[in-house]
C-alpha cells in the first residue's frame, strides 16, 4: 500500500513510514500511515498521518486528530 502511486508525496516527506493502522468496514477499507518522526510518546495527535480508503477505487486521505478523515487526492 505504501508503494501505491497516490501516496507518493508521503513516501518523499516520510523520513520513518511505519503502518499505523487499518480499519476494515462495509463498505470502505482503510490503510493508515505515520511518520515516526512525528510520534511523540504520551501524545495522541499526530499531523502526519496519511493513507489509502477504498469503496469503488482507493483515494489518498490525511486522517484527523478527532478520528475523521480528509482527501488529499
């Protein structure tokens, strides 16, 4: 997934990708990704986490500190 063509600007700004998480549900699936730069111990936000949903086709989205995401593609 971090290879995927619509993360490629996380792939050049990430100095440490790691998988954050993955959500599976009816009907999206998502992927998550985080720089480890970022993630600070004891700190529950990180801004730099990005990754790939799908329903019909994968879009790239920036995933928010309350849970909720945003397309970036």
């Amino acid at each position: 997934m971090l290879a995927h063509p619509k993360l490629a600007f996380f792939r050049w700004f990430a100095d440490h990708p790691a998988l954050y998480r993955i959500d599976r549900g009816n009907p999206t699936t998502c992927v998550w990704f985080e720089d480890l730069r970022f993630a600070t111990p004891g700190r529950v936000s990180n801004i730099f986490r990005y990754g790939l949903c799908r329903e019909d086709d994968w879009r790239a989205f920036r995933l928010l500190d309350d849970g909720t995401r945003e397309l970036v593609d």
